[in-house]
C-alpha cells in the first residue's frame, strides 16, 4: 500500500516491557538516582522518568521493567540506555542486554471523512463490534489478525492499539478500510 496513505497515521505511544536484572534493590535505586520515586503504599515499584526522550519506567525488585510514553524505537533504546546506566550507576547489578520489547503500540489516524457508525454496527459482524453511544460515543472493532483493536469515531478520527509493530497497525489498519469501503 502506499505510504502516503498512511500520511495522517501517528504513533502516540509505544509500550516496551522485559528483565533488566535478576532483582533490584528500590529503595536504593530511589535514593540514588535523580526524578526516581518510590512508594510502596501507593504502588509496588518506582518510577524513574526521564526528560530526554521523556519516558516513564516502572521498575520492579523481580528485575523487570515497564516503559511508556515512547515515541518511537530510537527513543526507547536511548531511554533503555539511560536507564541501564543510572541503574548500573546506583550499584545494580544489570544485564548486559536487556531483555525488553515492545508490547503495544497506539497509533492515531485520520480518514478524512465522516464515518457512519451505526451502519458499521448494523453491516459489519457484531461479535467484533461494540458500540454502546449512550457510554461512550466510539465503536471498539477487534480485529483478529493482525490482533488490533480500533476505535472508531464519527468524525473519522481512529485509535489503534494492541500492535508490536508499526507495521501490524499498518495491516490492521488496511483491512479496516477496507471493510469500511463495502459500507461507505
């Protein structure tokens, strides 16, 4: 498909999740490292951010990591690399290479056009479909392969979520359209 298409399709956020180390010391790693917060009676790790790329990691004493707020996939190796330093820094006893991935990916897009949602629901099949506009004025569709889940709006405007790859959104969103296109 061609890439100008995909013109208006933008990462809003990239989740990565995996094992850093065998086991971190949190109160050690909150006191020495700088923006590292730690407290256990309002959630079980820290959350050490980062400014540039600006980046949310939850760190867990079981040695695993989650970040958030990711642009792209340079980012979050330079803010895997930030990490990694400040956690060998403080005294932790890290892996040489981390063992992190990419979990979820949530893109936004644009069609260009308005989108007749209750025509989705009544043409396309409802066991993908939920659509309640009394709570909540989106339709979730759930794609099954590539497994991505997209919400839909009347004004054209979707989110994509639930891909490891840019390219499963991608793929996702192609049959998407091209389900739409029978109906519109």
């Amino acid at each position: 498909m061609d890439e100008k298409r995909y013109e208006s399709l933008k990462v809003e956020n990239i989740v990565a999740s995996g094992v850093i180390a065998d086991s971190i010391d949190l109160e050690l790693v909150s006191e020495k490292i700088k923006n590292c917060e730690l407290n256990t009676k309002r959630f079980p790790g820290a959350v050490y951010r980062i400014e540039k790329p600006k980046i949310a990691s939850l760190i867990f004493s079981s040695g695993k990591v989650v970040l958030t707020g990711i642009r792209n996939n340079p980012d979050l190796h330079a803010g895997l690399d930030i990490i990694m330093k400040s956690l060998k820094d403080a005294g932790v006893d890290t892996y040489d290479e981390p063992q992190v991935a990419v979990t979820n990916i949530v893109c936004s897009y644009d069609m260009g056009r308005y989108i007749n949602l209750n025509k989705v629901v009544i043409t396309l099949n409802l066991e993908n479909i939920e659509y309640e506009p009394e709570q909540f004025p989106g339709l979730v569709y759930r794609i099954e392969n590539p497994k991505i889940v997209a919400l839909l709006f009347s004004s054209g405007k979707i989110i994509l979520t639930g891909g490891k790859t840019v390219e499963d959104i991608k793929r996702g969103l192609d049959f998407l359209e091209q389900r739409l296109e029978t109906i519109m």
